[in-house]
C-alpha cells in the first residue's frame, strides 16, 4: 500500500538519463516532514512526472522520451512495482499527467501533455490500474513570438477542470490554454475553448484555488503568473491579470518558473524558479482574484523543477533537479513564509508526490 502508519509516502520522480534512480520512496515524517528513502526503481526511463491513482494503491508516470510512454505502477510495501511494459502515447516527451474519473459506463484515462510533438493523449485505466492502448492523440497547432522555444506548439501540462468533465491542456509554444471535452469512451479531445495568454509568456503549469473557481497558470519564458477565473458550469477560462514572480530589482533574464501550488485555505500560494534558484511566495486575496508577491526564499538547491505541498498543507517540497535533492521546507501559518527544515539527495530529482 502507499501509506504507512504515521501517513503518506512520498515519490519521487527523477531523470534517468541524468543519473536519476528512477522513482524513489520515501518515508515522511509526520512532525517534521522529513524524508527518508527505502528504495528505488528504474524499471521505466525518465519517470520524470508521476500522479497517484485515486483507490492509494496505484501510480503512474510518464516515460519523458523521444518514443514517449505511461507506465502503471502497484504500490507495495517494498515500493512501485511495475504492473505491465509501459504503454505508448504517440506522442514524443511526455512531461505532465492527469487521470480522470471512471464510472461504471466510462472508462477512467489517463491523459498526458506531450511537449515535444505538442500533442496531449488518452489511454484508458482498466479495472485492475493497468493501462490500455492505443492512444488516442490529440496535436496542438500554432507558434509564438519566441522563435527559440515557441517554433510550434509544446503542450506541458494537463489538468482536469474542477466542478465539471473539462480538461485543460497548458500550451508553451502557442501561449495558450486549451479547455476540451473529453468523451470517455473513445478518449477523443473536442476543444470548447482557446484562451490566449500574453505573447511570449510561456505557460507552462497550472493550479486551482482549493475553491474551484481560479486559476493560476506559470508562465516559463517570463517569471509570471496569470490569475484566471473558472467557470465550470459554462467551461471558460478568463484571464484576470498578472503577477511577477520576482522582485522588481531582479532582472527576468535567466529565470525560468516551474510549478504553483495552493495552499487548502486559498490564502497563500508558492511559485517554484528555476534559475533564479528561489520560491516565490504568494498572498492570495479573499475571492482569489489577485495574487501579490510577498518575498522570495532560496529553494535549497539547483534548478528546482517542481514543487509539491503535503497534504497536511504544513510542509513544501522542492525537487531540486540540478543540485540532485528534494528540500522540505515548514510553513508560517500567518505569513506563509518556507522556513527550510531539511534535504535529502535525489539525483536529476523531477518531482514529488505523496500516495
């Protein structure tokens, strides 16, 4: 199983290919947050993003390479064991993953962002956790201003919209997010809407108020985030404003934001930046219509592609990818300020998830 006795463990995913030990689990210490790591895989290629399946007893991950694949794990007390061969996505480097609910007429799929081909794809979730083939494969079209990273599209990210069926696919190379009916049967992508983003932004990643009604999505290719509003019931997603990541003394050159995540009461929210090296931290006001930088904190390390929170919303995670750890850090109740409480090492280290 995925849990212990004194709660959650942790995954983390990580570059094979960079010296990665595949997918690692860890203990987590109730009190403090700590991490200590039992044991490793590396039966799948760069599991370089992983997501929980939702009975605690499965997870998934990505497989982020040219010939791109999913792969369905069992959770077991001597960690992830792999359940079948990974599954194709059709798709070239997979960098995100989502599930979405099943019933007893639909299937559950599990939908991945495909950054390199700019495509999103859906295989289906059997009853046992494992997955099915083949992919259904949705492409992305168009470009944007920055010629060196925005030639063609590069969908990052794909999440599902709170309070409805919708999916929403976060697009790098077109500044754009996409949200899409999915009809699980077939697993087939029908776009509702295109929301454009400022040119040139980048987005990369996005996150929900725990109220369900904003969004906040990261832009890479400029340190900022846009504050949305979501409309479930109508599936819209209106662009509201920006925010700056970093200070107004820190040029934006060189840094490139990763992940955003939300704290349970919607007061608070953490920006991960790469380069920069920093976590930025966030107010958030009542309705979530405005979100103002407070401060930065060093992240702990190099390169910090993901951040993650516990679900006891007490403690933050840093996958620190070039310096190889993940750095836990306790938060201000009042303030929401990281207070950096510990690391431990974690070679091309990608992401963190708790089961």
């Amino acid at each position: 199983m995925g849990t212990t006795d004194s709660g959650p463990r942790a995954y983390i995913g990580s570059f094979t290919t960079a010296g990665g030990l595949g997918i690692t689990t860890a203990t987590v210490d109730p009190g403090t947050g700590a991490l200590t790591p039992l044991h490793s895989t590396d039966a799948v290629p760069n599991p370089s993003y992983l997501v929980p399946g939702p009975d605690g007893r499965h997870l998934y991950a990505v497989s982020e390479t040219p010939d791109g694949a999913a792969a369905a794990f069992a959770l077991t007390p001597d960690g992830p064991a792999l359940l079948a061969p990974p599954v194709p996505v059709g798709g070239a480097d997979p960098t995100h993953l989502t599930l979405t609910a099943g019933d007893r007429d639909r299937p559950a799929r599990l939908v991945t962002a495909n950054y390199s081909s700019g495509s999103v794809s859906t295989l289906p979730v059997r009853a046992d956790g494992t997955l099915g083939g083949p992919a259904t494969v949705f492409p992305h079209s168009g470009s944007g201003p920055r010629t060196d990273r925005q030639e063609g599209p590069h969908a990052h990210a794909v999440m599902p919209g709170p309070g409805g069926d919708l999916l929403l696919s976060v697009d790098l190379g077109t500044d754009s997010v996409r949200v899409c009916a999915l009809d699980a049967a077939s697993g087939t992508l029908t776009v509702r809407e295109e929301v454009a983003l400022r040119p040139g932004s980048g987005p990369r990643h996005i996150a929900f108020h725990p109220r369900g009604d904003r969004a906040y999505v990261v832009g890479e290719l400029d340190p900022t985030v846009t504050v949305c509003r979501w409309d479930a019931e109508r599936g819209t997603l209106t662009p509201l404003g920006e925010t700056r990541l970093l200070p107004d003394t820190v040029p934006a050159a060189g840094t490139y934001p990763s992940e955003l995540v939300v704290s349970p009461d919607g007061r608070f929210a953490w920006a991960a930046n790469r380069g920069h090296d920093s976590i930025s931290v966030l107010s958030l006001d009542g309705p979530g219509d405005t979100a103002v930088l407070l401060t930065t904190v060093p992240c702990g390390g190099h390169w910090p592609r993901d951040l993650a929170l516990h679900p006891d919303g007490l403690h933050l995670y840093a996958a620190n990818e070039r310096s190889g750890d993940v750095t836990w850090f306790t938060l201000d109740r009042e303030t929401g300020v990281p207070a950096r409480a510990g690391s431990v090492e974690a070679p091309a280290a990608s992401c963190v998830v708790f089961a």
